[in-house]
C-alpha cells in the first residue's frame, strides 16, 4: 500500500496581507443551513434582486448572435468608452474623453489596479473606517500603509473632512472616498467634497472616488470630488453596472482618470485579464444609452424597502438605526443589545434565520453595528423583523 505525501505549497509573504469579503463567506453558511431544510432571509448579499431590463438582456443576446464572443481592446471596446464619457460628462457635469475612460470586469479590478499602479512600500493610503473590506485588503497587498479614517455616526455618516486633512502626511500617495457608502448608506455632502477639495487641489495626492452607488440617493442629487476646480486630473471615478442596472453577474465596470494613468490602468489589464467580455460590453452600451425608467422604477422600490427596515430595526430592543441617504444598506447601531457585532450576527443568522453582516466585516470600528442590504422584498424584509423581534424578545429581554 503506498502513501502519498502532499506536498506544501510555499506561499509568497503577501498572501498573507489578503483580506476577503465576508458577504460571501456569510452566504456560504447560509446556504449550508438551507441545504439542512432551514428558512433564511438573505440580507447579506450587496445585490439588487431585481431582473436585469429586458432591453439589456436582448442587446447581450443580439451581441452574441452577431459574433461578439472574441478578445477586444483591453481598456473596452470603443462604443463603450464613448457611451460612458457621455454618460460621466451627463451626470457629472465634467467633460469627459473616451481615452479617459478603462472598462474592466466588475468594479473591483479598478480598485486593484489603481491600488497596485500607485502606491508602494513607503506610503499611504487613507480609506475609509467601517467601509468596503477590499480597499484595506488590497492596501496591505501591495504593501503600503493602510490609513483609516472614521465614517460617524453622530455625523450620519458623513466624512469628518478636518479628520481626513489631519492624517494626510507627505507620505500620503491616495485617498479613497466612497460617496453613497457601502456599509453605512452615509452620503458625502457636497459641502464636504468642497472642503476636501479646496484643501486638495494642487497636492500630489491622488483621490479615488468610488460612486458605485451613485444612482441610489434618496435626497438631493450625487455629487463627485472631480467636480470641483483643480481635481478632476487628480481624481480616479470607479462606476459600473452592478448596482444601478442589476447586472452584478455580468462583471461589468469602468474607471474614469487622466488618459496617461487609464494607458497604464489599461497595460494592467492586458496582463490580468486581457479584455472584458465583449458581448458583455455592448449589453453596457445599451443600459447607458437606452430606456432609463428601470433605474427610477428600482430607486423607489428601495426607498419604499428603506422606511420599512428603518421602522423595525428601531422599534428592536437594544437597535438604534439611522435612515441611510444612499445605497440599499442599513447600519443600526447595536449597542443596547449588550453584544459584540460577530456574536449578535452569528446568533441572528443561527437562531433567528436572517442572515447579515457584523460590523466589523468592514473594519474594527464597525464594532457595536450590524449591516443589513435591504435588496430583498417587502416581504421578505418583514419577514426577517419579525424573526429578529421573536429572537429578541426571548434572548434579549
């Protein structure tokens, strides 16, 4: 009988600075506890649960029907480009030049590729503190050092400019902003953005301006950094489909920088992925530039879904939630419960059958929250109150 000796793969020493999203490692237990014939509410997942339009559907369709199933330009086909500069210079007021523009799979590769393009060993990168785990995660990759800075919530969310300007050192190469925000739904107020950039322009610090979200605000109108004078060279706009067309799937993104940062952004691209699906890419050129009443249609779903979770949340014993101005997420402050966020998630997820997220899934100071997406039915979300209540009231007293 002979034995196998498995070898060990010896891992490069960043592999251990690799964070994750702990979304999906939440989904996975989830799901495990389905398969055991358990109900769960899904609050996990950032995802609208919405089909994405039809008209979307068929562009894909019409696409791959006429052969676009082959590599492409690695910084995006020519149609697209050309679609999202008019679609950044309509919604944003800045004129914006196809060469400008890099398309990549999902909005992840332009926080990783700006990441990697601009800092090193030596500086530092201020990002915000809960907000979205990957731009930590990637900061500590490529070995720079992570800097964060709060997101309050006696400030709603907003970002504390005078914190921000207070952290920024002559080693400081990137500051990353998020405005509507993954987890806490804070919008950055226009007032705010002007501050930072009145402090900003003319300083070798590049802004990456993640506006994801940026369809899904609930009052006023979105406002970007690369809006106000002396910023718009100094500033990386990250944008895509997932969030506002429901096409997270479809892995479809882009950024939007000065035309000698988007060659080397592009050069990167060669090298990890070589092109973005093609027929996936024309998809995009019909969400930007066809029907846009679905985009209304979810906006108003989410802010009907938005006053429902705020309403129960509150009226939870030791839950505390403010109304989020953007996105689809809810951050209430748990505080009164007496538990950490990781036990009460756990717990919630176990005994009462909704899954969501600790706080601290995206940073040590998300201790004493939970995130909750409300990309679910009225239902569902309901549903999902009521659990958490019966829970509670056995529980927590």
């Amino acid at each position: 009988m002979s034995t196998t000796l498995q070898k060990t793969i010896r891992l490069a020493e960043r592999m251990s600075r690799l964070g994750t999203e702990t979304a999906f490692e939440v989904l996975v237990r989830a799901r495990a506890l389905e398969a055991q014939g358990r109900e769960i509410v899904h609050l996990e997942i950032g995802e609208p649960d919405f089909a994405t339009p039809a008209n979307i559907v068929e562009a894909a369709v019409l696409a791959l029907r006429d052969g676009r199933t082959h590599y492409g330009p690695s910084a995006g086909l020519p149609q697209l480009r050309e679609a999202v500069a008019e679609y950044t210079a309509k919604h944003s007021g800045i004129p914006v030049d196809p060469s400008e523009v890099v398309i990549t799979p999902g909005g992840k590769p332009i926080m990783f590729f700006v990441i990697l393009a601009l800092a090193q060993r030596g500086d530092e990168v201020l990002y915000p503190n809960p907000g979205f785990p990957i731009y930590e995660s990637m900061i500590n990759f490529v070995g720079a050092q992570a800097v964060p800075y709060g997101l309050h919530e006696d400030r709603d969310f907003d970002v504390d400019v005078e914190e921000i300007l207070d952290k920024i050192t002559d080693r400081t190469r990137l500051l990353i902003l998020n405005s509507p925000q993954n987890p806490t739904g804070g919008v950055i107020s226009r007032e705010g953005l002007k501050a930072l950039a009145d402090r900003l322009a003319g300083r070798d610090i590049a802004v990456l301006s993640d506006e994801i979200y940026h369809q899904l605000i609930y009052e006023g109108e979105h406002s970007s950094i690369a809006q106000f004078p002396g910023m718009k060279e100094s500033t990386i706009i990250l944008n895509g489909f997932s969030k506002t067309y429901a096409m997270t799937g479809w892995r479809l993104g882009w950024g939007v920088m000065r035309p000698d940062l988007a060659k080397w952004i592009a050069q990167l691209m060669t090298n990890c992925n070589s092109c973005t699906a093609s027929f996936s890419q024309m998809a995009g050129v019909e969400a930007l530039r066809g029907d846009q009443s679905s985009v209304g249609v979810m906006r108003e779903e989410f802010r009907r879904r938005r006053r429902v979770i705020v309403d129960g949340l509150n009226r939870l014993p030791g839950f505390s939630c403010r109304q989020p101005h953007g996105a689809f997420y809810v951050f209430p402050n748990i505080r009164g419960t007496k538990c950490s966020s990781g036990s009460l998630a756990d717990a919630i997820l176990k005994e009462a059958g909704v899954a969501c997220l600790s706080g601290t899934a995206f940073g040590a100071w998300g201790e004493g929250y939970l995130r909750f997406s409300f990309a679910n039915s009225v239902e569902n979300l309901q549903k999902a109150l009521n659990w958490i209540g019966d829970w509670a009231k056995k529980k927590l007293g």
